[in-house]
C-alpha cells in the first residue's frame, strides 16, 4: 500500500493484512512500536497471526514480545536502506503508483543480482 508522506502507515494496516493472500500463511506479523495499539493487535489474534510488537513507554501495562524475532526486523529495515540508496525511490518523482512500484522492482532486483 503507497500512502501519502504525510499519512501514517498504520492507518491502512486493515488494508495490508486484508491484501495478504490466502496461500501465504502468516505466523507472525513483526512491527515497530507506531503499531502498537490494541486494536491492531485484536486485528491479528483474530486471524491468529502473533503479534511481534514492543509495547511504547507510556503504554500502561507493558505487553512482551519475541525480542529474537524481532532483531529479524531489521533485515527488511537493511533492505529499505538499499533501495533508497537509488534517487528514483528514496525522492519518488514518480506521479503514478504504479510507476513508483515498477521502479522499486527495478531496483530490487539490481539489488538481488548484486
């Protein structure tokens, strides 16, 4: 999902996980501490997918999470890094989201191959 730079990502989060095939079984869902509200929680027990999330610090009654799982995140996170190295994903000149897309495969594939 493309949304605005000035839009929270966790405001589509009922559209991304509505978007995941049913073929693509989901064990965990691993997220930063921006997710962590109860409703996105409920969201993912209610398709029993476990949420990975660290509670935020001013959360009254701290909830744990798989701390192991977790430090995978940041291999997505790596990855991100790597394609904004590339000026045409890390401004987004593009108008349409389709073109955006068709240029984050572009790059993600030179990444792959490099």
């Amino acid at each position: 999902m493309l949304t605005p730079g000035q839009q929270h990502d966790a405001t589509v989060f009922d559209d991304v996980l509505a978007a995941v095939p049913e073929a693509c079984p989901v064990e965990a869902a691993v997220m930063d501490k921006a997710y962590d509200s109860d409703e996105i929680r409920g969201n993912l027990q209610e398709k029993d997918i476990k949420p990975v999330i660290p509670t935020k610090s001013n959360r009254v009654k701290q909830i744990p999470h798989d701390k192991k799982l977790y430090r995978r995140r940041n291999c997505v996170e790596r990855l991100v890094g790597r394609l904004k190295q590339f000026r045409a994903v890390a401004t987004r000149y593009d108008k349409l989201a389709c073109t955006f897309l068709a240029a984050i495969h572009l790059v993600a594939a030179f990444v792959m191959v490099r």
